[in-house]
C-alpha cells in the first residue's frame, strides 16, 4: 500500500469522527495506521478492548464512594445530626465524638465496598492480560499480545480451545467448509457447539489469511446487548456489498472449538462487547420487610419528635417555674441569660443529638451485614449444590433473602423449569398411521414417505456433528462392536424399521419406567422377534447414547448418572449432536436409531448414512432458521440422486397444518392430514411435545426465481428480517405432510413432591406456559398441579360477553369454597385440603387477553383464588408478565417467578422474586434473575427453610433493633425529668456511644445470621409453617408496637428501680448512670437470650463475649479517663461500682424485673402451645425417628384425606392416562374434527378424575 | 470466567450448613417452675436481709431553710441579714450508731443540668465564670462559683454546757478526686497562696481558693475535701453530699443520748431556686446508706417469682401435653 494511500486513509478517518452518532458503526483495518500515534488511529473513538468493572480508582474510591453513601437517607440523617453537635448553641456533647458513629458506619461500608471493588479490580486484571494474537504489519504475522491491546479494527486469530477475545467478524477459518464452532457456555450457558461461517467471498482458496488485502470499510451496527442480532455490510473497494449476520460473529468470551484456527478483525471490544453489554452488575431490590422497616423508622421519627418536644417544652416550664435565676441555670458565655421559650427551642435540637440513638441507623448497615452472612449459607447449601453442572444457587440480588419466606404465589414456566427439557422421542405418526398401533400392520407400501420421513428428521434441523477425532472433552476408548454389523442382519427396511421402533419405544419404557402401552399389546410377529434379540443389544446403546450425548444432560441421581456416562463412553460411530434446541437432536438421534444416521453437516452439505449403509450427501440450498413467528424451520437440499429440490420442513402442529397443499386432488392426502391431526391432538393430550414434518418438491425454476430474491434479501441491511421472513414464507406453501413426531419432555425430578410442599405451604401455583393446552393440561395433572379430583374450568372463548357471563357463571360453582376460605382467614389451620371439591382453572393466551382488553381482570382475580391452581397456556412472553403485574398489584401479594427461558425475562422481572433456572434454554432467565437455581425442587429447600430462615431471622433482628435502641434511649429521656430537660445524660458519652457500636450490636447481627428457629428437616417435614413468614407474623404492626411498649416497660423499670435505690443519698452522676448502663446492657442481652431459639457455641461466644467487652472496656475506660468528662467524670467509677454490693444487687432485681413479663409469656406460649411453630419446635427436640412418626401424625390431624398411601407415582398415572386417553378417544370419537382453538364459544370443561367422563357445560 | 480447574462444592461442614450442635431451649411451665421457684426464695432472702439491714440504719435529717414548714433558721431567711448563724436543737433518745455521717441536703438543685458544670465542652467549660475583668478565675466555672458555703458546728449539751463533738473532714472526698484528678499548682516559695498568684477568686466566694480551710493548711486549694465534694456533680436535684464524719473521740463509737445543737453558719440562698437545705446525720451498713426500697423491691418481686412457679405448675398441669417428657 503506498504512502499517499495511507494518508487518504487517514484523511478519510479524521473526517469520520462526527459520523459517531450515526446508526451505524463504520470501521476499517487498523494496518495501514499501524504504528501511528493514537490520534491517528481510524478507530480510535471506539472502546478499546481493556475492561474495567470496577466502580473506583485508588484516587476516586473516597470521594466517590462517599458521595454513593450519601445518597442513603439514613446516611445523611446522621450527618445532620452529626453537624448539629457543631452548632454551639446546641450545646452537645463533644461533637468530635459524635461523629464516631457514623464515622465507623462509613468507614464499614466503605471498606466492604473496597473489597468487593479490589475483587473485580483483580479479575480486570486477569482477563486483560490474557494472551491473544494479533496481526503485525511489521512482523507480517500474528504477535502474541494481551486483551488490552487489542482495538476496533485489529485483525485477531484464535486457536481452538482458545477463549474469543472480543467480538470478531470471522473472516478466515482453517476449516475447509469456512466454519468455525464455538462453544457459547461462557456467554448463555449452552454447551451445545454452534456454527459460525466466515463472510462470504472471504474464502481463501489456499487456506491463507492476508489482513494486509484487507481494504474493505466495515458498516455494522451500533453495540447492542441483544446476543441473537448483528447484521451489517462489508464495503468493498470495488463498491460490492456484502451482508454479514450473527452467523459471522464470534463473541467475546466463547471458546472455539472443533477448529484449529480462526481469524477475523474486531468489531466491537471490551465493555462495547456484547458480552459485556449483557454483563450487569447484581441487581438491587427493595423486600417487604426493609419496606415495613422504613414506615417503622418514620415512626421511631415520630416517637423522637415528641420526646424532644416534651424535652422543649419541659424545659421552658422548668425555666419558668423558679422565681428567680438559680445559680445552676448557666448563662451563655457572654454572661447573658437567654429567654426561656428561646431556651426551650435550642432544647429541642439538643434533645434531637441527645436521643439521636431512637433512629436505629445502623439498623441499615446492620441488615446488609446480615443479608451478606444469610446469602453466604444460601450459597453454600450443599442441598442446593448440583454435581453435575458443579453449580451452587447463585444470588445475584443481595438484599432480598427475606422475601423468600413470604411468598404467596409463584409463577412458573413449564418448559425447562417443572420439565427437564430433555427431550426423549416417544412416538410418531407417518402417512397417518400412528406408528405402535397394532391396526396399523403392514406398511410396507408406504416406505417412501418412511424414507422422507425420516431423512427430514434427519436433515431438517441445524444440529452440529462432533465426532471423536476432534478435541472436545469427550472420550471414546475402544468399542468392541462393528458399527456395521446389524446392517448383514437386515433384509427389509421395513421390518428393520419396525423392529427397531419396537425395540427403541420398549427401550425407552423400560428406561424412563414408564409402563409403555407398547407392552400391552400382545402383538409380536414371530419374525420381529426373532431378530429383536440382537438388535436389541445394538439399540440398547444406541438408545443410551443418544440419551446422554448431550453434554447438557443432567440427571439428578448420581447412580443413574453413571450409567449414562457408559453410554457416552460407548458410542459406536463416534458420533456426538450438538442441537440448539433439544427437541431437534432428540428427532436426529431418533432418526439415527432407524438407522438414518447424520454423518456430517456443514454449512452447503448434509451427510446421511441410510439403514442399509449408503452415503447421501445432500447439497444444502438453504436453510431457513427457526423464528417464533413462523413456528417452523425448512432446510432446501438437493437430492444426490433425483437432483430434486425439497424442501423439509418441520414446525408446530398449527404451522404446518395451515400450509399443507389440502386443496388438491387427493381426499386421501385430507385423510392423512386429519388422521395426522387426531394423533397429533392425543400426542399432546398424552404430554408431549408435538411437531409436524413436512416436504415439498421444488421445480428447478421455482427455486431459481426464489434463490435470487433471497439473495437480495440477505444483502440488504434495513429491514432485513422481514424480507427474509417473507422469502421464508413464500417457499413454505403447499406442503405435504410426511408425520409427526411425540417428543416427550420429562418431568424433573420431584416435581410433584415440591409443588405438592409448596401447595401445603400455602403458596399458590400457576403454571404459565408458552404450549398448547393439553400438552399443558396434562403435565399439570402429571406434577400433581391440579389433583385426579379437582374440577377444572376451561376458560377459552374470544368473545367478551361470554367471558363476563362465565366468570360470573363460573363462580357460582366456587361459591361452597369461598366459605371455606373465608375459614381459612379466619384461622381455622388447614380447611384448604379436607373440604369440598378443589378447582383448577385453564385459561388460554387468547383468552386472557381478553379479560385484560376487557377489564375483567378482577373478576378472573376472584375466581382464581378460589381455584388450587391457575394454568395458562400459550401465553406470550408479555402475558406472563402481566399476569404476574396483575396478581402483584391486585392481591398485594408476594409473587415469585421462576423460569428457565429467554421467554421467561418478563416475568421474572415482574415478579418481588426472581427466580432463573440455569437449564438448557440459556441463560437469559438467569441473568435478568434474583436467584439462579439449578433445578426446579431446589425451590422447596430454598422457600421452605431458607426463606422461612431468613425471614424469621431478619424479621426478629429488626424488631429487636427497635427495642434495642428505645429502651436504651428511653433511659436518657427518663432522666431529662431530673435533670430539667436539660439534656443530660447521667452515663458518660463514651461508654454511650460504644453502648450501641461495640457492647450490643453484635449479637443481634449474629442472631439474624445464625439463629435457627426450627430445623430445615422439620421445615421441610411440615411445609405448612411456611404460611407464618407469608402472613408476616413474625413483624406486623402490632409486633411493632407491642415490643415498643416493652422497650418502654423495660426502660422505666431499668431508670426507676437504680433511681429508688439511690434516691435521696450523696450519688454523684456517673455513680448513677453506670448501673443502669449495665443493667440495661444485661436486659437487652437476655431480651435477645428469650428471642434466640438455639444456642451454639457462636451464640455463646458473642453473648458472653459481648457482656466481657463491656465490664473490660469500661473498666478500662474508668481507669484511664482522668479527665474526660469535666468537672464530674467517669474516673474509677466502674471499679468503685464493682466493690459495692449494692450494684449487683440492682442489677439483678432490675434485669429479672425488666424481662419477667416477656419471659412469662414466651414461658405461657410455649406451654400452650397454640402455634404450629411451637409445636414444631416441641417436635425438633425428638429423636429423628419420632420426629418423623409425630411429623406424619400431625399431617394425618390436619388432613385426613390427603394421607399419601394412594400416592401413584406421577409417571405411572401418566402412562396409564396416556393408554386410557388414547383408546377412549379412538373409540369414541370417529375423525373428530378437532379444532380446539377455533370454537367461538366457551368450553367449561369439568374435569373429573383423568379425562374420566367429561360435560360440558354451554353458556 | 469460571474456574473450570475447582470445584465449586460447598464444604460439607456443620457450620456451613447450619448444622452446629445447639441447644434448643423450649420456654415451658415444666421446666420453668423450679427456676421461678429458686429465684423466688432467694429474692424473698436477700429481700429480708436487705430490709433488716436497712431498718437498722438510723437516719436523723432536719430541715432548716427556714420557709414553709422548716422552722429552723428562718431568721436568717432574709438574704440582708449576714453573716447569719442560726441553732437547730435535736435530741437524741438513743445512742446513734457510729460512725455517724454528717451530710448537708438541697432539693430542687439541679447540680446535673448541661451547661452548668458537668457534660459541658471542655473548652468552654468554665464560661462565663472563666475570667473576672480579665483575670483568671480560680477555681473557674459555675459549679466552683455556687459551692455550697454553709458551715456547721454539732454540739452535745452536757449539763447544759456545749461540748464540742469534733467533726472529721479527712478523707470526705473521694480518694481519687483528691490524689489524682485535682492537683494544686505547684507551691512557690512553699506558699499556696503565691501559686494562686495572678488569679481571682470566684465571683460568690468570700474567700479565696487557697484560704477556704484556715485551720488545716494542706486543705486548702483545689485539694480543698469540701470543694471537692461539691465538684462531684449530684445525680439528681434532690441529693446529700457529706459534709463531715463523727469518728474521733468519745463519739467513734456514734453519739450517745442527749440534746444536741448544730450550729449553722446560713449563707447559702436556696431561695431563688425554691430550694430546700437540710442536715442529715446517718449511719451506714455494708449496703451504704439507709435504703428501704430496695429490700421491698427484692421481696415483691421474690414473693411474685414464687406466685409464677405456682401459677405456672397449674398451667402445667393443664396444659401438658403427655407426649413431652423432660
């Protein structure tokens, strides 16, 4: 490149600067500017790739996070205060000391906050000089360089296994097809690997990468956090414009695998990454409880003013009532005497510093201590810990423990979050003819579209093939069998393929022990089951590794799990499917236990190795990727030997169906078409996941004319997925059906038992689903969401008045029950499971729209609470959200969601309570959530105990910290009455202050952390003692002021009883304050001793640690402080004190006088024993075994009916549902039409028992 | 970015997972009765023995403001009159235990106000009363300024002559007030008075700092036991501050029978404050002063305690479930 070049270049970057506010971004290559000073640099403006997470500098961290510290009221509160001792006519008390406090409250926080700074400080650091090759024009080769070096514009090569520096437009790939694999765990969490291409027309014929040549100007849009969008154009020299997308970007912070070396030039660096840009901090929320707290510190402002207005006030009467001045009513030091009311007025403020302490400040650093020690248990639960992914819970929101003990209603997703989304193929219907049914006999007639169907499922998906020979962590040691060798026993492809779908549905049975139907049916041919042993034995692997291939499998129980890994280990063709979603390589490891083996996949071909062991290899036209608006993906081939261009198609039921080529010649394609739907209708009413294949053969014209339109589709930059949909479109008419395929998607494990505990613990579950109905229905029943009893309600209709009517209508029904939980308010324990028929309500996206349109939100609100459970199926992302907006606002009542899913973010920022579920599906969900979990019964431990903990905990803390600081404060205020209002305090500053930083605060800090009030076992035995947290029992506003009155109980008995005892003799000030600072250190100690339900040896260590430091420190302090306090100071009171009887004696009477009330009523409730937390406390002190026995007992008291002897095991009642469904309905209904979303008017559909007898009931 | 090296498995400790051993106090009547019951007798105990103490204390106080119902003194009520001595007459039926303690009682004097001389910022601490036209004032500050200045003589009437009962005003105040808070400037020339030099008395006194005591020369200054009785700042408006000990002589062992005379140097007003003054002789016991509350109190809530456990075995014998056993 020659010098004048170079300088028009660098014209043409200077002139570029003001574009930056452009909508998109121009870059060029940095080469030719290599070694010139930064100004000259073309792109320069753009953020280099050097990341700085921290908050502060060294030089920043005071002022800044000082400033950040400010912004908390409380903070600024006590500045103020802090300020008013230095306002002389306030006349406080050693201004310099009052400012420890808040001094000592900052400086904790600060240095918390520090720590936390230094930690990402550290790992900036780390990820910054992480090694990286980037092009020399000098070296005319890459250099090793850290991350930080690299630019906008750089030219960057990675190797395989090398984690992506920053996000990379790919242009040169060592794999010959110009793909790249990436491995995006790091990003979203999904393991699976994931294709990126290199530019067109950037395909070197030799292999070789010259940046140099690389002249074209890059236009791309602006750093977006959205992973899933990236588009722009390449301008080339020659005025050519090439479209690029995300399939043509590596992100920062993959990892490259299954290719040696990659290379491209950076678009987007460090915090402009779109790693980064999805990188937020934890997020800040405020609970229930700090939100209660802060009213309560308004009243504690309240309750301040009044004493300080009683202290004016007493003060100026106090003034007035000497006739003359006295000799101990100074003057001001000019020796002159102020007037009273002016007096009374600066009164107030001193009164104001004086009883400062009744604003319990450091309640607030107190309670974020607390939530750090709370969060640290919750993450190191060993039972919240799962081996697989070697993941513990994470909590991403750090002040909002304590709502997970008062939640009342959870959301949830279905997909990934009740299921495993681990999806095992179950059945498929081809040509119409549902594939395990006996009538269905011969077929060998049909063998071609047995061929399409299976090819589609093999083809039409984007799975990527990894196999043995490339560096994934997978191992593959020797396998003894010839892959080939059940391909000698075959001598039709039809009773292959019989046999094996025989053989792989009884496989699968046995597997999941599912009591498939297949058993049931007598049928065997003695030929299929001659050849069924030893195809067994193959299948049996190719079964097993099919299931646990996928890196992401999870299984919880850890014998079964290895057992799997076996079946990784035995892969016999080497061969691993990584799908973007699981659904697809359940159908391509289905399609390969037929023997369709998917060999290999690159971007323009399809390697498939038929049952009978030929090779095709299908040319790929196109493949047209899924989207949630068209439901539906289509791979364009051509075939290898008709040359025919077809089109496979697969999509939801309701997609394809549409567009099958119905008006036609054949009634039998109808019949096919209807047959196919009534399958697909009992797949779903079975619980599994339904999809419907689909092909069309292309004329060569056709896809000609429709090739070139896409293509300009592609290389537009403006609006391009629309046309591209549209193309999309377009090709996907007129398809013939080829079958569909039951997937099914498994629960997890212990679902049932969770949401059964949840339920008992008075939470309501509402499943929110994206799928359709039955599907939906019938996991529901499975999980044991709605009960074979229940009666449930349908609720589908589009039409406004008919919605109005049944919701009224609707309610009648329920009207029994709102008795009963009118009850149940009431306080009857438990009426919910033994009474009357239970409800369940099913509402349909559709549907629910409708009540928000129509403003029937209410009334749907007090119809779904009298149901057990509320499902609503294929709602959209923003329905659930809403829906959970509505139930949190209208109720007033805690709502936690929890989901697994991009689709699930709404909700789960709706909700108080976020919960994502690191699962399959990405990790979107988990990083707009609060809590991250593993599985959905972690739930169960994680509201139950830790929710109950941490609620309880906090709850108590915070009203103890109230009473701590009235009592303690009301003892100055008490005072005031002798000592004229003037602002007295009778116990020395010092030992004041410290009172409440040092000698108290510890102990409640490790109560809220520590205390246990009732073992996890007995919370997770008993979930019903979750409802105290829910109905906040153990912070209400009567608990509020009841513990005020103690406080003040305690307060004037802790003032009068010292005041009595040394009334009318020669005691001086301090002689007076020290009992009563150490009698009240005593009651507020042993007050917090009543309240702690288990003692530890922590709890011992600080208690007696606590009383220790005060006598050391204030006997040190009186021996010390000569001179501290003027004229009358502490100087060796303490020690005169301690050599007097009278001192203890007071202090005992006092202590036992100020805390029998209290104690006597713990003393009665426990005794009586009236609430269940009691009982349940009553029940930890028992042996394990008799725990257990009185656990059951107290279950079989409170519901009789609920006795879980008849328990069927969910996936037994499931299968058994499935055959019985499966048969009633193909004998009662003969080519139903069933269009079960276009019926205009409402179905109520009462439910009995599992589709039993089913009414229905017309409006 | 992970480490993909480590587990991430939490410790499996009993910390960690909340599993301490811990001790799980139920509150039941059961196991509360005997704890009421014990706790109860021994308050009723200590209560017996603390109102037996008490009640053997003798306490003779007399008020002598010479307003309102005191009728001693009230000659001297009148501020116009001074000096002012007045006689206040008692007799005593019975020996009074020794040693008797002399105290010298205000009521209604707030020593404990803020500003007026205790809790008030050291560097204004003697403002206004710091400076007398522009000399320093010592002792400076109001508290020094109102010293209480009324000085007493006891005599026994013996066969109607007075006797002198000797009043011992060593050791009056605190030890650590007088051998390491206050300290007198260095003696100059082996006077006191000449290290006072360059200072004033305050504003109230009639005499100056090192001239207070001229019958003892070494308690005279800061070291003064009187002024540093009265820097000791009382706790509430109503207190005693001792004045003099009854310990030498025929009257060690307390103050026989007989008919008394205090005679009372009255300079001291109270009137602008609505003061009351008033001269107490007491004994003491190992509990200090006479205190009869205290005894009372201990008995009450012993007498309750016992009255719990009672009311407490009844509650357990209702409400017991059989299943607990303790």
């Amino acid at each position: 490149m020659g010098s004048l070049e170079v300088w028009s270049l660098i014209k043409q970057g200077w002139r570029r600067k003001p574009e930056q506010e452009d909508k998109v971004r121009r870059l060029i290559s940095n080469l030719p500017y290599e070694d010139l000073r930064r100004k000259y640099q073309p792109n320069r403006q753009y953020a280099n790739n050097s990341i700085k997470t921290t908050k502060y500098t060294v030089w920043s961290f005071i002022p800044m996070n000082l400033f950040e510290q400010f912004h908390r009221f409380a903070n600024v509160y006590f500045v103020v205060i802090a300020m008013l001792n230095f306002v002389p006519i306030v006349n406080a008390f050693e201004p310099g000391v009052a400012l420890i406090p808040i001094c000592v409250i900052l400086i904790l926080t600060a240095i918390k906050d520090a720590w936390e700074d230094f930690r990402r400080y550290q790992a900036d650091k780390q990820l910054n000089n992480m090694p990286c090759s980037i092009y020399s024009r000098k070296e005319k080769d890459f250099v090793s360089k850290c991350w930080k070096d690299v630019r906008v514009g750089d030219f960057v090569k990675v190797v395989c296994n090398e984690v992506i520096p920053a996000d990379i437009l790919l242009l040169h790939s060592s794999d010959p097809n110009g793909v790249c694999h990436i491995e995006t765990a790091n990003l979203d969490g999904e393991t699976n690997l994931k294709q990126r291409q290199i530019v067109r027309g950037f395909a070197a014929p030799d292999g070789s990468f010259q940046p140099e040549y690389f002249s074209s100007i890059i236009y791309c849009e602006k750093p977006s956090n959205n992973l899933n969008r990236f588009k722009g154009y390449l301008d080339k020299p020659d005025k050519k414009k090439i479209g690029f997308g995300k399939e043509n970007l590596l992100l920062r912070g993959c990892t490259v695998r299954n290719t040696d070396e990659a290379a491209g030039i950076v678009v987007y660096a460090g915090h402009e990454t779109k790693a980064m840009l999805n990188n937020k901090g934890p997020r800040y929320k405020r609970s229930k409880l700090e939100r209660k707290v802060n009213t309560d510190v308004l009243f504690c402002v309240a309750l301040l003013f009044i004493m300080c207005l009683i202290g004016a006030l007493g003060y100026f009467i106090w003034l007035e009532t000497f006739p003359d001045i006295p000799p101990f009513v100074p003057p001001d030091s000019n020796n002159n005497y102020i007037s009273p009311a002016l007096s009374g007025f600066y009164m107030f403020f001193t009164m104001v510093i004086l009883l400062q302490v009744l604003i319990p400040i450091s309640l607030y650093v107190s309670i974020e201590l607390i939530k750090v020690g709370q969060i640290f248990f919750i993450t190191n639960d060993i039972d919240l810990y799962d081996e697989e992914t070697d993941s513990r819970i994470q909590c991403r929101a750090l002040n909002i423990t304590e709502d997970l003990g008062q939640i009342k209603y959870i959301f949830s997703d279905k997909t990934g979050t009740l299921t495993e989304n681990k999806m095992v193929f179950r059945r498929c219907s081809v040509m119409g003819i549902e594939y395990c049914h006996r009538e269905n006999g011969d077929h060998c007639n049909g063998s071609a579209s047995f061929m399409d169907f299976f090819l589609a499922l093999a083809i039409c998906n984007t799975v990527v093939v990894s196999t043995a020979m490339l560096p994934r962590q997978f191992r593959f040691p020797n396998f003894g069998g010839n892959p080939d060798k059940h391909n000698e026993n075959i001598q039709c492809l039809n009773s292959q393929l019989r046999c094996r779908l025989q053989s792989l549905l009884k496989r699968m049975g046995s597997l999941s022990h599912i009591v498939n139907s297949f058993q049931s049916i007598p049928e065997k041919s003695s030929k299929s089951r001659s050849s069924l042993k030893d195809v067994k034995e193959e299948e049996a692997e190719d079964y097993s590794d099919s299931g646990s291939n996928n890196p992401s499998r999870r299984n919880s129980s850890a014998s079964h799990h290895s057992e799997e890994e076996r079946g990784t280990v035995s892969d016999p063709n080497g061969l691993c499917y990584e799908a973007e979603s699981p659904d697809e390589a359940a159908l391509v490891y289905a399609a390969k236990a037929y023997g369709f083996t998917l060999l290999a996949r690159a971007p323009d071909r399809v390697t498939v190795r038929l049952p009978q062991g030929a090779v095709l290899s299908f040319e790929v036209l196109d493949t047209l990727a899924f989207d949630s608006t068209r439901k539906r993906m289509s791979v364009v081939v051509r075939h290898p030997i008709t040359r025919e261009v077809v089109i496979y198609t697969k999509g939801a039921d309701s997609a394809i169906m549409e567009l099958l080529d119905c008006h036609g010649r054949s009634n039998k394609r109808k019949k096919i078409a209807s047959k196919t739907q009534r399958h697909l209708d009992l797949y779903a009413s079975a619980g599994l996941r339904t999809l419907c294949i689909a092909k069309k053969v292309l004329s060569e014209q056709a896809y000609d004319d429709w090739a070139s339109i896409r293509q300009e589709a592609e290389s537009t930059i403006d609006n391009r997925e629309e046309l591209l949909m549209e193309t999309a479109v377009h090709l996907e008419t007129n398809l013939t059906l080829l079958g569909a395929t039951g997937i099914e998607d498994r629960l997890q494990d212990d679902v049932p038992a969770t949401i059964a505990a949840l339920r008992e613990a008075g939470i309501q579950v509402w499943v929110l689903t994206g799928d359709k109905n039955e599907t939906a229905v019938n996991i529901a029943y499975s999980c044991r969401l709605f009960n074979q009893g229940d009666m449930v309600f349908t609720l589908n209709t589009d039409s406004r008045s008919i919605l109005d009517c049944t919701l009224g209508e609707v309610r009648r029904y329920t009207a029994p029950s709102q008795s009963w939980s009118f009850q149940s308010i009431v306080g009857a324990v438990m009426p919910t499971e033994s009474t009357g028929p239970t409800f369940g309500l099913v509402i349909e996206g559709r549907t629910l729209s409708m009540v928000f349109e129509a403003h029937l939100q209410m009334k749907l609100l007090e119809l779904a609470r009298h149901c057990r459970s509320v499902l609503c199926c294929r709602v959209t992302p923003l329905q659930k959200s809403a829906v959970v907006k509505l139930v949190r606002n209208k109720l007033k009542v805690m709502t936690l969601s929890i989901g697994d899913g991009a689709n699930d973010v709404n909700m789960i920022q709706t909700a108080d309570i976020g919960i994502g579920i690191s699962g399959q599906e990405g990790m979107q969900a988990v990083m707009a959530s609060d809590f991250a979990i593993t599985h959905f019964k972690h739930l169960k431990k994680l509201l139950l105990v830790h929710g109950h903990w941490c609620y309880s905990r906090l709850a108590k803390m915070v009203i103890y910290f109230f009473y701590k600081n009235v009592m303690y404060v009301n003892l100055l205020f008490w005072y005031q009455f002798y000592c004229g209002f003037s602002g007295t305090a009778m116990i020395d500053y010092w030992l004041m202050i410290f009172f409440n930083l040092f000698f108290t605060s510890t102990p409640p800090i490790m109560f809220g952390i520590m205390d246990r009030d009732i073992s996890a076992e007995t919370l997770l035995g008993l979930p019903e003692l979750y409802k105290t947290g829910q109905n906040s029992e153990f912070y209400k506003r009567a608990t509020f002021w009841i513990v005020m009155l103690d406080a003040f109980y305690q307060s004037l008995v802790c003032f009068f009883i010292p005041y009595w005892t040394y009334q009318g003799s020669d005691i001086d000030i301090f002689t007076f304050g020290t009992p009563m600072n150490t009698v009240s250190l005593f009651t507020i100690l042993l007050h917090l001793a009543i309240e702690i339900k288990s003692w530890t040896a922590i709890h011992w260590g600080f208690m007696v640690g606590s009383v220790l430091l005060y006598f050391i420190v204030a006997l040190i302090f009186s021996a010390i402080c000569i001179n501290c306090n003027p004229p009358s100071n502490p100087y060796w009171i303490m020690e005169n004190q301690m050599a007097d009887p009278v001192f203890y004696l007071v202090c005992i009477i006092t202590t036992v006088v100020a805390l029998l009330p209290r104690y006597i009523i713990r003393v009665l409730q426990g005794t009586l024993a009236l609430s269940p937390l009691v009982q349940a406390r009553k029940l930890d002190r028992l042996s394990t075994e008799a725990r257990d026995q009185q656990i059951k007992n107290w279950k079989s008291q409170r519901s009789p009916s609920e006795v879980p002897t008849n328990l069927v095991s969910p996936v037994d009642s499931f299968s058994n549902s499935f055959e019985q469904s499966f048969y009633n309905s193909s004998l009662e209904r003969e080519m139903p039409d069933m269009q079960w979303d276009s019926n205009e008017e409402t179905q109520n559909t009462f439910s009995k028992g599992h589709r039993r007898s089913i009414s229905t009931m017309t409006v | 970015m992970k480490n993909q090296g480590t587990t991430n498995r939490p410790d499996n400790t009993a910390f960690d997972q909340q599993r301490l051993p811990a001790w799980q106090p139920v509150l039941s009547a059961g196991i509360v009765i005997p704890g009421f019951l014990l706790v109860g007798l021994a308050f009723i105990g200590i209560g017996v023995a603390l109102f037996v103490t008490s009640r053997s204390i003798q306490v003779l106080e007399n008020d002598y403001t010479g307003t309102g119902s005191s009728v001693h003194c009230s000659e001297c009520v009148n501020p116009k009159t001074t000096p002012c001595t007045c006689q206040l007459n008692f007799s005593l039926s019975a020996l009074f235990q020794g040693p008797v303690f002399l105290y010298y009682g205000l009521s209604n004097y707030f020593q404990n106000v803020r500003g007026y001389g205790s809790l008030r910022r050291p560097s204004s601490s003697c403002a206004p009363y710091q400076y007398d036209q522009n000399t320093t004032i010592a002792p400076c500050g109001s508290v020094a300024n109102s010293m209480f200045n009324d000085t007493f003589t006891l005599y026994q009437l013996v066969n109607a002559t007075r006797k002198t009962v000797p009043l011992d005003g060593k050791g009056i105040a605190w030890w650590t007030d007088y051998n390491i808070k206050f300290r007198n400037p260095p003696e100059v020339d082996g006077s006191l008075a000449a290290a006072f030099n360059g200072t004033v008395k305050p504003v109230n006194w009639p005499k100056p700092v090192y001239d207070l005591d001229p019958t003892n020369p070494a308690n005279n200054g800061f070291l003064n036991q009187d002024f540093l009785v009265w820097m000791r700042t009382a706790a509430l408006p109503d207190f005693w501050k001792l004045y003099r000990r009854i310990t030498e002589g025929e009257y060690a062992s307390g103050l026989p029978a007989g008919n008394y005379t205090l005679e009372i140097q009255y300079n001291y007003p109270v009137a602008n404050f609505a003061g009351r003054k008033s001269v107490i002789f007491s004994n003491t016991s190992w509990m200090g002063g006479k205190n009869q509350f205290l005894g009372i109190a201990y008995l009450v809530t012993g007498s309750l305690c016992v009255v719990m456990s009672a009311v407490m075995l009844i509650v357990y014998a209702k409400f017991n479930s059989p299943d607990e056993d303790f």
